[in-house]
C-alpha cells in the first residue's frame, strides 16, 4: 500500500477547454490523513495562473497504483475574460474530480481531473459543460 499521509506539494495545468490559457499551471500544497485506503485532507493554492485564495477539502480513496479524490473550495470561483479570478460566497465551490496513477520511479503522482462549469437542461435531459487538465503531485 502506497502511504499518502502527510504533505504534498503539485501541480495543476488547465486543459483546452479554458482556451488561451490552455497549458497555464496552478501549484498547490495539500496535507493528508490516510486511513487505509481512504484518505481527507486540505489544500490551498500556493502560485501560478489563477490561484484561490481558499482552502480546499480533499476526499479520496487510494487502491494499489490508483488514486481518485475530489476537492471542493468553500465558495464558487469564475476565471474572468481578463483573467482575473471572482468568488460567490453565496454558493459551494463545485467538485473537482481526480483520478490518477502513482508512478514508483519518480515517488509521484499524475492523472487528469474534470470539473463541471455549469449544467443546463435540454428537453428532458441535463447536459454539462466539463472542463479538463492534467496534475503531478509529490511528497514534500
């Protein structure tokens, strides 16, 4: 079993879907608390393109190799067209989803995460707009 407990640094690129700044990095900095193969913990943004000025909650479980956690920030954020960063205090930052692999001969992790901009019905369906990236991760 892979030990997560403990601090953590990564990080974060922004995929296509956030169009000029596709390829941009956020670093953050996380602490866990591993209970077999679940684990919580916190997260905060240390640097880099649009980084949130609150802490984070992490949730996950580890199996193996494979690692799969969400992270929520206490309140909504909206990147602006100038690239500045706004917050609603109003309403729970939505969920990011993790998923990723440990990678032995570098003592880390890597993996992809997707979040969901905003959800609109269509007829007698829901559709999502998902935005997507890629993450590293190692202990500190």
């Amino acid at each position: 079993m892979i030990l997560l407990e403990g601090q953590w640094i990564g990080i974060i690129t922004y995929g296509p879907e956030y169009g000029e700044w596709e390829g941009e990095e956020l670093y953050f900095a996380a602490n866990f608390i591993q209970t077999a193969d679940t684990f919580t913990g916190t997260a905060i943004d240390t640097g880099g393109a649009f980084p949130n000025e609150e802490e984070a909650t992490i949730s996950g479980f580890i199996e193996e190799e494979q690692i799969s956690f969400v992270k929520q920030y206490p309140y909504e954020g909206f990147i602006e067209e100038d690239g500045t960063v706004t917050t609603n205090k109003d309403k729970p930052g939505p969920e990011i989803h993790y998923r990723g692999k440990y990678n032995p001969l570098t003592n880390s992790f890597e993996g992809i995460w997707e979040i969901a901009m905003d959800a609109f019905q269509y007829g007698d369906g829901w559709f999502e707009n998902i935005a997507t990236g890629t993450w590293t991760m190692k202990r500190n």
